[in-house]
C-alpha cells in the first residue's frame, strides 16, 4: 500500500501530466486553425506567379503598421501600406527639422527630439484616424447586416451560409470582417469560436451582443430571428444616442479647438511682425525650458480634453 504522503503526490502529479497534456493538446489545435487560416488568407496571392513577392509585401506591410501602431487596442480597420507610412514619417521629421533646427536655429538636441516625434507621430495618427474611420463606417452599416441576416435566417438559409453572403456581398468593412469568419468556418472552425474571435479583435459592443446572441442560440436554442430583430432596434437606438451625444458635445469641442489655436496663431503673429520679440525662446537655453513646458502643457490639456469627450460619447 502507498503511504499517506506518496498518493497525494501521485495523484497530484497524474492531473499535472492531464493539464499539461490537455493544454498542448489545445494549443496544437488552435495553431493549426490558425495555420489554416493563413493559408486561406495567402492562397489566392499564392497561385499567382508574383504570389510569393505579394505574401512577403503583405507581411512587411504589417510589421511597419504594427511599429506604428504599438499600443493601440485595436488595429483591424488600418490599411496603409509601409510605403506610405514611411514616406509620411520621413516628410513629417524632414519638415520638423527644417523648422525647428534650420528656421528657428534651435540647438540640435531640443531639434532632434521633435524632429523624432514628429516621425512617429504623424504616421501614427493616420493609423488612427483610418481605424477610426472604419469603426464608424461598420457602427453605420451594422444595423442593416443584422436585418439582413435575420431575413436569411426567417428564409431557412442556415447562419453559417447567411454569413458567407455578407462577406461577400456587403460593403467593407462589415464583408472583410463577416468573410473572414466564413473563410475559418470553412476550413473547419466552429462559427460560435470564430464569431468570438472576430469580436475580441473588432472589439466594438454592437458586434459583441450579435456575438453573444448566435452563441446562445447554438448552445441553448430559441429564437434567433426575434433575438436579432430586438437586436438591431437595440443599436439603432444606441446610435441614435450616440449621435445626439456628440451633437450635445459639437460647441465643447469647437471651444477647445479656439482656445488650443490661440496660443499658435499669437506666436505666428508675433514671428512675422516682430520677429526678435520671441527669440529668447528659441535661443536661451532657458527659453527651451519655458516653451517645452508650454507645448507640455498644451499637450496635456488637449489629451484631457479629447479623453473627456470621448468618456461621454464612448458610453452609449
């Protein structure tokens, strides 16, 4: 007989060796998928004779994007090539540098900083700004998807095939989303494991509670189509919300953007009537110290700002 202390170690040590072996199991799967995935992403470009060249653009595409991009939660709507971003980068430092190291003289190292943040910046804020744009346009067209599928789903078409027809035959970029969830349901992937992995990466609430409502719907049965239908007059009315949200914000912001200007517009005034006036700022070591501390502040006041507008229109 195993003594009192030799069979908790024994039974301890079986389910390790069944955790372990469960979690390699899983993780071999899921590469798998993802595997997959890639090659049916890849396979088109592939069985071109420049198939190779396009899948090796497309992953230097996504590195620069990514350098980028560092830290954004959501990177799924940014669609400029490395190409662009560099060419952006390059004219944003070129322009700063010129501006503050060749114009206002400033010393090399308060230049060089800029010169730098600027390069990285602006490229970044065009990322921004395009994934921005794509949340709005799918926040936009979601609703009518979700109708359209709950008359597929009224028709007898199945959900799997309801939505492959939305990836294929609705606008971007609601079909890039929906086609890539068909492409993995295709090669094997259960709808309910895709449709959670398109909703963490879109990461937007409307798409999430369609995600929950299908999920449900498979693991518990019911209604689907009325769950849809409830569903899409659900976001309507949040848009709508949302909408009058930023209406009731449009006279914050435009204030913000005055007062913000103001301070620019003075110094653009003063440069071009008296030009010696501002020197000290841009010549005493001291005068660095006041104007970083000036954009600094300005900086932080606009972040505040535009943190505080988005708290109000972000939460409906």
């Amino acid at each position: 007989m195993l003594s009192p202390v030799v069979a908790p170690l024994l039974l301890l040590l079986l389910g390790a060796a069944a955790l372990i072996g469960a979690y390699m199991t899983s993780r071999r799967r899921q590469e798998e998928v993802d595997r997959r995935v890639e090659l049916v992403v890849l396979m088109k470009p592939a069985m071109t004779p420049g198939g190779w060249l396009m899948g090796q653009s497309e992953k230097f595409n996504q590195a620069i994007r990514a350098i980028f991009a560092a830290g954004t939660p959501r990177s799924w709507g940014m669609s400029s090539g490395a190409l662009k971003l560099l060419a952006v980068a390059a004219v944003a430092a070129l322009a700063a540098w010129l501006l503050t190291h060749v114009a206002l003289d400033m010393s090399f190292w308060f230049a060089a900083p800029l010169t730098a943040a600027c390069g990285y910046l602006l490229p970044r804020l065009l990322l921004r700004r395009e994934q921005a744009q794509a949340e709005s346009a799918f926040q936009e067209l979601f609703p009518d998807t979700v109708d359209t599928v709950a008359r597929m789903l009224r028709a007898g078409i199945p959900i799997s095939a309801a939505v492959r027809s939305i990836g294929s035959e609705a606008a971007a970029p609601v079909s890039t989303v929906f086609g890539r969830i068909a492409d993995q349901v295709e090669i094997g992937a259960r709808i309910e494991e895709s449709l959670d992995a398109a909703s963490r990466q879109v990461g937007l609430a409307d798409f999430r509670f369609f995600t929950v409502a299908v999920t449900l719907q498979y693991a518990t049965g019911g209604n689907l189509v009325s769950t849809l239908d409830i569903l899409s007059n659900i976001i309507r009315r949040r848009r709508a919300v949302r909408l009058k949200a930023h209406a009731a914000t449009a006279e914050i912001r435009v204030s913000a953007y005055v007062l913000g200007s103001l301070p620019l517009l003075i110094i653009g005034g003063l440069l071009l009537v008296q030009p010696g006036y501002l020197s000290p700022l841009f010549t005493d070591p001291r005068g660095h110290i006041i104007l970083a501390i000036g954009v600094g502040g300005m900086v932080f006041a606009f972040l505040t700002m535009r943190q505080m507008m988005r708290g109000v229109t972000a939460n409906v």
